[in-house]
C-alpha cells in the first residue's frame, strides 16, 4: 500500500521546516513573510505528490471539521431533496460537507443519528425537527453547538428557524377556492402535533368559518402510502357532498391521487385539487393541479446565512434568527370555476 503523503515528508524534501510549509498550504504564506518563490515551490510539490490533508488532524488542531449535519423524515420527497440541493451547492462552494440522513419518522433512529453527528465532531446541525427528538434538541442547544430548524419548529425550544408562513398560504388556498365557487371543501391531513401541520389546518378552517361553510377534516393517522390509501378511500366515500379537496402535504397529495385512480374520482370534473407543495408530476396530471409552492431555494440560502453566521461568531452572544417566508399559489386547472 502507498504511503500516505504527510507535511514532514513535503519539508524534508524541500528541506524547510514543517511550520513554513503548513503555513503555505493553509493559505497563511503571505500573512506569515513566506517568499512568493518558496511559496509556489511547496505549491508545485504538494500537486506533483497528490497531498491530502489529514482530515482528523486538522478538526483536531483547529476544532473544526467543516462538516455539517442535515436530519430530515425522508430526503426523498422533492421538498426536503430540493432544499437539500442548494444547501449543498453552497456549503460545497465554501469548503463544507453535508451529511444527509433520513429518520424515516423513527425517532430511535433519529437520536441514533444525532448521535453519530455528534460523534462525527459536525460544525453544525441543520434539522427539520422529527418528533420525539425535542429533549434531544434541547441539549444540544445548550451545548451551543449551531442548530437551525426549518419547516417545522417547537414553541419551547429556543433557535434559529426558517419556516414558511403556513396559516396564511391555506387561508389563501382556501379562498381561491371559495371565490371559485366551491363551498364543501375538505382538508386532508396528518393526525400529529407538529406545529407547521396544526398551521395549515388552522388557515383553512379560518377560512371556512369566515365564509361560513363547513369544516369537513381528515386527519389520517399516517403509517405509509396503502394504509393512507385506504384511509383517504374510506372518507371520499362517506363524504359525498365534497366539491373540492386540499391536500397537506406532497405525499398527502401523492396518497389522494392514486386513491383518486382506485376510486375513479376524476380531477377538477369531481373533486377540485389543491396541493400544499408543488412538485413536477402535478403539472402532468389531467387536469395539471393547482399547489401551493415553498420557496425551497431562499429557505436553502436563509438556513445557510444563519448557520454560516452562527459558525463566524462561534462563542459569541448572537441572537436567534427566526424568519418566515411567503409561499405562492400557483393555479392550475384542477381549481377552476365550477
């Protein structure tokens, strides 16, 4: 096996010491009165042996990894991957390295994964809060280690957050479809306490009792896709008034469209559809379904400033950022006028 290159065996060849040529490889030459000459001798070296920096050697000397944490349900699901990909492009281009996770709304893996974030030494923690994990949260908060939560957030625990402004954009939603003639709406959710769901349930049954109509709610005590299925199955058939439902959520969405193919319900012709997230496949049903979409790109780049900012200022007094953002409905046909 090949040895591994070190910074000894670049200064002993150069025959310079070690300190000179770490200063070099840590951009600190000019800083340090190293000649531009020796400079780019240690340079050329270290590109004509391939050296790679030690990666544990480093964090230990200067505390840092450069590694961040990212802990989300599923980073399959097209909110949680397009957030995650702009994260990535912008830790990439300043040195960091994300590590992805998925609890799979298990919370003994989700603190078996906090775990192995802690044990990695990461810089900081980007989350979207899994149940159950908030006594975890709390004490790595306390532990002032860098934690930013996003699309969801828990009243009692104090930290950076971006969400979304989640009442409002299903107060608006509902609306839309209210104006458009629609007056039994339905709303299909998730039966849990997380604060980002309970505010979208919230904006539309606002709506509903500001129009006066009923509130017509399934709560769907959500285990995977078949049982969802059935659940959503169950509750179109009772409730055969309904002229119109808003989904919760992209995988909400996802569930009702394939119980719509089992049940033969077709869009907009029997139930108009409104989607809280948008996502490619809604633009490619028949009718393309009207959704309300997250701003996935600046919740990226606000999670990223705040992290970013708290790394800066690490072991400084900096105040929690807490930002929420604006959605937009984007109309399609399956809401249209009746």
């Amino acid at each position: 096996m090949k040895k591994r290159v070190s910074i000894k065996d670049i200064a002993k060849q150069l025959n310079i010491s070690i300190t000179a040529v770490s200063f070099v490889i840590n951009g600190k030459a000019r800083e340090k009165n190293i000649s531009e000459s020796l400079t780019k001798k240690v340079l050329d070296l270290v590109a004509e042996l391939n050296y790679q920096p030690n990666a544990l050697a480093t964090s230990l000397r200067t505390g840092k990894t450069k590694i961040i944490g990212f802990l989300v349900d599923d980073i399959s699901e097209p909110f949680f991957s397009g957030i995650a990909r702009r994260i990535d492009e912008i830790a990439s281009g300043l040195g960091y390295k994300i590590l992805f996770s998925s609890t799979r709304n298990d919370t003994e893996k989700a603190i078996q994964l906090l775990q192995i974030f802690k044990d990695r030494h990461v810089d900081g923690y980007i989350m979207a809060l899994p149940e159950g994990l908030e006594e975890e949260v709390k004490k790595l908060i306390q532990t002032d280690a860098p934690v930013v939560l996003f699309d969801r957030y828990v009243q009692d625990v104090k930290t950076d957050y971006v969400i979304i402004d989640n009442q409002n954009s299903t107060f608006q939603a509902t609306e839309h479809l209210i104006n458009n003639g629609y007056k039994n709406i339905g709303f299909v959710t998730i039966d849990t306490a997380q604060l980002q769901m309970v505010d979208r349930l919230l904006g539309y049954e606002t709506a509903v009792e500001k129009h006066k109509l009923p509130a017509i709610v399934k709560k769907i005590s959500y285990v995977n896709s078949a049982e969802s299925i059935k659940e959503m199955a169950k509750f179109f058939k009772k409730e055969k008034q309904l002229d119109a439902v808003i989904f919760a959520a992209n995988y909400i969405c996802l569930d009702g469209l394939r119980t719509f193919r089992k049940e033969g319900i077709r869009i907009h012709k029997d139930l108009a559809v409104v989607s809280f997230d948008d996502f490619e496949i809604l633009e490619f049903c028949d009718p393309p379904v009207t959704a309300i979409a997250q701003p996935l790109e600046a919740i990226a780049e606000n999670i990223m400033k705040i992290l970013l900012n708290k790394l800066k200022k690490a072991g400084k007094n900096v105040e929690n950022a807490q930002v929420s953002l604006p959605t937009v409905l984007n109309v399609r046909a399956s809401s249209a006028k009746k």
